[in-house]
C-alpha cells in the first residue's frame, strides 16, 4: 500500500452528530404527530443519507407513502438545519490525526452521504473545513456510498490514482464504497454502523482512531520501501 491521498467519512467517523440528528428526528416526528424513536433508534437507522434515515424513523408496520415521505424529509431539512452543530463533537484522536495526515503531505477529503448544504456548514462550525480539499457530499454525485462513484469523485478532485487513496470509515458502507473504487479501507470501531459492527476480517485494518489511522498508513509505507 503507497497513499498519497486519504479520504474520510464524516458522520460517525470524523465527527458524533447522532445528537443532533436525534433532535432533528424528534422534532419532525412531533411535527407529523409520529410516535418518537429513541436516540439508539436513530443512531441504527444512520448510515445512507438523509432521505433514508427520515424513511426508517416512520416505517413501522410498512413504510411510508412517497408523499408523506417528501413532507416528512421537507420537515427534517428545517429542523435539522436548526441544530446541525449544536450538540456535535469531534471523536478524540481526531484533531490529532488530521493535523498528521496534513503534515505529512497527503491530500485530503471528505466523502459523506450527508447533503452538502448540512455537510460545509457543520465542517465550518466544528473548525476543521480547512484539513480537506475536498468535500463529497450525498448530493454531489448521482449516487451515494456503497457506490463507488463519491470516491472516485474525490479521487479526481484530488488528482490521485484510487489505488493510492486510503479511505477511512466505520461502516460496510465505506468498506463496499473503497473496495468498490479500488482504494484501501481502514475502519474505525466507534462510529455509526446500521447495527452492523465492522469486522477487521472486512477491511485492511481496524483502528482505534484517526491518529493509529495515520501511523498505519506511515508502516505501510515503510514496509514498501524495504
């Protein structure tokens, strides 16, 4: 493995927004008059974009007509754009292994389910939009990660061959996504999964963090140059 670029999920990887999608959820569910979902709810349903967490916060005993669903991802959209930030952090070794990964010379982006216009202003507000250059979000290109086009986006953007980005997640999502578009996956054990814990067996290596991330990625290095 020779990198010379690395791209990052967001949601659940970079950062822990499940509070503040919870919230959106909440206040849409209130709005439609819907049973509420609690927050281990929301945090299984996150994981393939926006639109499908709204549909799996009102399918119970079937899912929801096309138009209740559009009414319902309408509300979200407010709402969440309320909170989007407020109650967001950033997961440690984070800072730490984005400051590493830019010292070392690597281009860097973000490839996100989440739509664009929530996607740059959480970069904005939780300080860190200036790491990456550049952002993928789920609505950047026709289809959204397991498909491997958001990768491969990136990886034009970046000027990089896909197999020489690492692509860095927590989820099967990413793993199908980065194996999809011939780039290596390291994954992270923390994040948001749809229930579905990531298996080192899956992907080329499981980390604690961004940081072990990153001195992986350095070993690998090395070991090519013996």
């Amino acid at each position: 493995m020779y990198f010379q670029s690395v791209t990052f999920d967001l949601d659940g990887t970079l950062l822990d927004t499940i509070a503040d999608l919870a919230e959106a959820c909440r206040l849409m569910l209130t709005e439609l008059g819907e049973p509420p979902r609690t927050p281990d709810e929301v945090h299984s349903f996150v994981g393939k974009g926006m639109a499908v967490l709204v549909e799996r916060c009102l399918t119970r005993d079937r899912a929801p007509a096309a138009e209740y669903l559009a009414a319902a991802i309408a509300s979200f959209k407010r709402h969440y754009t309320e909170v989007n930030g407020r109650q967001t952090s950033i997961y440690p070794g984070v800072l730490e292994g984005l400051e590493a990964w830019r010292n070392g010379g690597f281009r860097m982006g973000v490839v996100t389910n989440k739509p664009a216009i929530f996607t740059e202003a959480l970069l904005e507000r939780m300080g860190i939009a200036d790491f990456f250059d550049v952002v993928v979000s789920g609505d950047t290109t026709e289809h959204k990660k397991p498909h491997p086009e958001p990768i491969l986006h990136a990886c034009r953007w970046l000027g990089v061959e896909p197999a020489h980005n690492l692509h860095v997640g927590d989820s099967k999502n990413d793993i199908e996504a980065a194996r999809a578009a011939g780039c290596a996956a390291f994954c992270v054990p923390y994040g948001y999964n749809e229930g579905v814990p990531v298996d080192s067996a899956e992907c080329d290596a499981l980390v604690s963090d961004l940081l072990a991330a990153y001195r992986l990625a350095l070993t690998f290095q090395d070991l090519k140059h013996q």
